[in-house]
C-alpha cells in the first residue's frame, strides 16, 4: 500500500482529531472551518459554518459517532488520555442546558416520591456531565445502570 | 465514502497498511462497504460491544443521506 496514505494521519492526538474532523466535513459536502484547542484535561474541536444538521444528526447521533472515532483514534497508540469533545453551531451548550433541565427533573421528582428516578440513556461524557452537575446539591445521589448504549443515570435521595 | 470510512479505520489500527475498503452495490440499490483490517485489528474497529463499529456506520449513513442511499458496514480480517 501506498506509504503516503498512513504518513496523511499526524501522531500527535490534537492533529489526529483535526484531521479527521476536517475530513468529516469535507466527504459531507459542507462549507465549514474548524478550530481545535488543547488543554490539560480536554481536546476540543469546535466546528463553525452554516447548516451544520447533517452533522450533529437526529438527536446529536451523528456528533456523538464522530465524537467517539475521535477519541479512540487520538490516542490509539499512546497511553495518554484526555477527553475528546466535538462541538458544531453551538451543539454541546444547548445539550448542557437540557440535559441539566432533565436533571433538575429527575431531582424534583426523586425528592418528592422518595424514590430513585432513573434518566434516559446517555453516551459516557454526557453521564459524567450530569453527574457532576446533581452532585454539586448534595441532596441526592447518582450512579449508572444498564449496558451501553442505554446505559442511563439513576438519581437517588440522599438518606437522611 | 470508502475514502471516509478507509481513513477512519486507519487512524484507529496499529496497522494502517493492511486497511483497505471494498464497495459493492447491493440489487436494492444500497451500498455495501467491507471493511478490511489487520489479522489483530479487527478488535480495534469493532470496539466493546461492537461500540466503534458501530460508530463508524451512524457516520457512514450520514454520508449516505447526502446520496440517498442506504450504506451498510462489514468488518473483514
């Protein structure tokens, strides 16, 4: 096989994720830029242009995929680990505000029955967003159940 | 497509020489994709529970809607 076609995908993890978004974007057919950033816990692809949809699919199925191949292909061959996000046209804010509507939800609902009141499945970074967003009050409690992809949050009342 | 779908697989394997993809067209009109990887990669792109692979198919049909037509995905070592 051509050596070329293996020397196209960089080594290190932040141009990993950037080559392959932009390769994404450009078999989709769409006029779009992306902008990639690299912190210490977190690489973050940000995709900017116009109708994006196709990209973020129904339900953010299609963002979500393309999330996941980006994270297990940044760090293929290297122990290092850091979580990967991609973000198009705002996405991943406006999932944090539902996603934290549907946690205060869950909350209410919990705290007034007294009983465990489980979320719908969600992908790993989703949960832990979630998670950490309940456990700031202290009130009630999370854990995960099921296998994924329907692996979903329960919240629990704190006892006492 | 297959230059999509041969490009994501190689970022994923440890060897990215031995990944090629075959195309077919099925006599309903949608599009069969073969994935062929390294004797040890196929784990690779399958993933836990079959989590990469199919990872690779949601991307593949989004591809696809563009062209109206139906994509499907098989891993081949």
């Amino acid at each position: 096989m051509d050596p070329d076609l293996t020397s196209e995908i960089p080594t290190q993890p932040a141009e990993r994720v950037r080559a392959l978004v932009e390769r994404v974007v450009e078999t989709l057919d769409l006029e779009a830029s992306v902008a990639v950033e690299e912190v210490e816990t977190e690489i973050r692809a940000t995709v900017e242009g116009d109708e994006l949809d196709l990209l973020i699919g129904s339900d953010g199925e299609t963002i979500d995929a393309l999330q996941y191949i980006a994270s297990r292909a940044a760090f293929a061959d290297s122990a290092e680990r850091k979580a990967v996000v991609i973000d198009a046209a705002g996405y991943r804010g406006r999932r944090e505000v539902a996603l934290q509507g549907a946690a205060d939800r869950a909350a209410t609902e919990a705290l007034a029955s007294g009983r465990p009141v489980e979320l719908e499945p969600m992908s790993s970074p989703e949960r832990k967003i979630v998670h950490q967003y309940l456990a700031a009050r202290g009130d009630i409690e999370t854990h995960s159940e099921g296998q994924e992809p329907r692996r979903r949050l329960v919240v629990t009342p704190t006892a006492g | 497509m297959e230059d999509l779908l041969e490009y994501l697989a190689r970022s994923l394997v440890d060897d990215p020489g031995a990944v090629f993809v075959e195309s077919f067209e099925e006599d309903d009109g949608s599009i069969a994709l073969e994935l062929h990887v390294g004797e040890g990669d196929v784990g690779k792109v399958i993933g836990r529970n079959g989590r990469t692979v199919n990872a690779l198919r949601t991307l593949m049909r989004a591809c696809a809607v563009d062209e109206g037509q139906r994509v499907l995905v098989d891993v081949v070592d």
